[in-house]
C-alpha cells in the first residue's frame, strides 16, 4: 500500500469501528509493512507510523496540558540517575541520536516518574526505560511519545520496569525454552560454551531490541510487536541466533565471547527476524506460547505479588496468529482501501514549548 492509501485507512470520517482498523492494520504490518519513511519521522504532524502506533496502543487522546504540567515540575527524584542514563542510549546509531534529542528523553522520563508518584504505581524509573521511550519519541512528537510510553510500560510490560526486571528474567527463561525446541543443536552447543541467554541476550531482550538494530530495522520490528503483542519480543531475539547459526559456529572457533559482539547481529534484516519469528511461533507448544503472552504483564512471574492491570487488549492468540498469517500467504490480501476501518479519531497537540528545554 502506498502512503496515499493507509490516509484513506486512518481517514477519522470511515465509519468502521476501532476493532476493525486494529484488524487491518496488523494484517497490513504483517504482509506489507508501513510505508518508508521520508526523513525523521518525529519531524512531521503526519507521519504514518506515530499515528499507526497511537492507534495500535489504544491512545484516545493527547492531554498536551497534563504533560507541560508534569514537566513545569522539572527533575524528579530519580532525576539523576535518568539523566545517567539518557547520554548512552542511542550511541550505536547516528540517525537515532539525529532524531532523537537526549534533553527529550530527559524531559519524557521525569515527567513520566512525576505521573507515576502521582497515581502511586509500584513502577518506578529503572535502567532500561530510555531505550524503550527512545523509538516513540522517532516517530512522533514529544507530547504524544509520553503518552504512548506511558501507556507501553504501564498497561503492556509492566513486569520488564519493575525494580528487578522480573519481566526481563522471565523471557530469558522463555528464550531458553523456546531455543531448545525450535534449534536445540544451536543452543546445547552455545550451552557447552557455557552461554546462556542471560548473558548474551539480556541486553537486546530488555531494550526491545533498541541498542541491537539499525533505526529502520528497528522501526519495522516495533510495527510487528505492538500490531501483534510485545511477548513476540522474546522469539524476536532468539531469531536473530537462529538466523546465523552457521556464522555463530565460525566465530566461536576462537572463543565463545565471540558471539557477543557478532556485527552481523546488526546487520540482520527486519522482515527477515519477523519471517524467521512466525515461523518458530508454529513450533511453540500451546502451553509454552500461553506463559510467553503472560510474561510481560502477569504477576505469576513476578518475584513480588504486586498490583497490575488487567492484561492489555492487543495480544492476539497463537491461533489467531497462525490463521491470519495462513490467510496472507494463501489469498494474498492487498486490502482495497476502501474497505478500511475507521481509526481512533485523536485529539493532538503536538505544542513543544521551548521553555521546557531543561537537561541539567
């Protein structure tokens, strides 16, 4: 589909009800992917992605007066330790950083803990949140990556910002499953190496992938994980190992530490690590698949009993995923624009007042 079309499909005057867009977006992302972007895509009131991804998260509407409140109030508690933090973010690529300005960051994440004291939440800032703000504030501008943010940690993977990244734990433990069933040659020799995925992959699973790929890589895993649930994140990382089996058995020849710092990590293409996940999804016993979806969000797998919300609405089930992607390769469905659905209608307010411009 051309830009011109997904316009038709985001158009607020279709009568289609938001399940229904929710639908045809996630079987567009999946067999064709949003339009390329122009440029950086925080720097227009239109771009297709940020508005894909609002819709995607369920964000109704921009309070741009809540969020110049939270930030008239300035450094947080826990500002320190943010600002620690924000200056080696996006360090491994210069479009990111282009794109995305460190005072940004800082703004969003004090602003977001300020909420988080207010409402009185057990999620407090931890290492790790900068990454995952980072590619909202890409595609869209800084008001409304703090409400998407927000809503992402809050409503989605609660259990990956909590204190001890219980979350994060968890999927690594999934990965392991998961590795053992869909190449378990690849992972009885990376364990003979004595690597497990809690060194090897902690990184790539707790920043969603955000230090481990190219910006326009990225962008495109990102579509796929909010169309199709955040769980997908574990299988994403154990696909990019799968990917360069043959090349993972090389390097290591001189040394297991290799396979850490394999460039070729970086090098792997989006639409390739989605093709290789929905592949490996098939092969994932219903039981297993059932704790990956809960993983992010349930408190079962949090080392404390703490409150949580109930489980997001965009998680689609192993079979509703299998029939949708066998739908795609068998009919090949372009979708006529006029038989899309009707977008969240969004009231937005993009205002950046230079004012807030603190980073000390």
């Amino acid at each position: 589909m051309t830009r011109v079309d997904y316009e038709k499909l985001l158009d607020p005057s279709n009568s289609f009800t938001c399940d229904e867009i929710l639908g045809k977006l996630r079987s567009l992302i999946l067999s064709e992917g949003l339009p390329d972007s122009e440029g950086i895509e925080n720097d227009r009131e239109d771009g297709i992605r940020g508005r894909v991804w609002k819709i995607l998260l369920r964000i109704p509407r921009i309070d741009s007066g809540l969020y110049l409140e939270l930030v008239a109030r300035k450094k947080c508690q826990l500002g320190d330790k943010i600002r620690d933090d924000t200056f080696r973010t996006l360090g491994k690529d210069d479009k990111f950083k282009q794109g995305v300005a460190e005072v940004k960051l800082v703004r969003v994440l004090n602003a977001t803990e300020h909420y988080l004291r207010e409402i009185q939440s057990d999620i407090s800032y931890v290492q790790g949140m900068s990454f995952m703000l980072a590619p909202f504030l890409y595609v869209m501008p800084e008001v409304d990556a703090f409400f998407c943010f927000r809503r992402f940690i809050i409503s989605y993977c609660p259990n990956y910002v909590y204190g001890m990244l219980d979350g994060v734990h968890a999927g690594l433990a999934l990965m392991e499953e998961i590795f053992e069933i869909c190449e378990p040659e690849l992972h009885h020799y990376i364990l003979r190496g004595q690597l497990t995925t809690s060194v090897y992959a902690f990184s790539s699973l707790m920043s969603f992938l955000v230090d481990a790929l190219p910006v326009q890589e990225l962008m495109i895993v990102w579509d796929f994980l909010l169309s199709h649930g955040v769980h997908l994140i574990v299988v994403c990382v154990c696909a990019r190992y799968i990917l360069l089996k043959e090349k993972i058995f090389e390097v290591t020849k001189a040394g297991m530490s290799k396979m850490t710092y394999m460039p070729e990590l970086r090098q792997l293409k989006a639409r390739d690590i989605i093709h290789k996940t929905m592949e490996m999804i098939k092969l994932i016993p219903d039981e297993l698949f059932d704790r990956l979806v809960k993983h992010p969000w349930h408190p079962s797998f949090l080392k404390k009993n703490q409150k949580l919300l109930p489980p997001p609405t965009m998680t689609l089930s192993k079979m509703m995923m299998l029939a949708q992607q066998d739908k795609l390769k068998s009919a090949q469905d372009k979708s006529d624009p006029k038989d899309a659905a009707n977008a969240v209608k969004e009231e937005e307010d993009d205002d950046e007042d230079e004012d807030m411009d603190w980073g000390d």
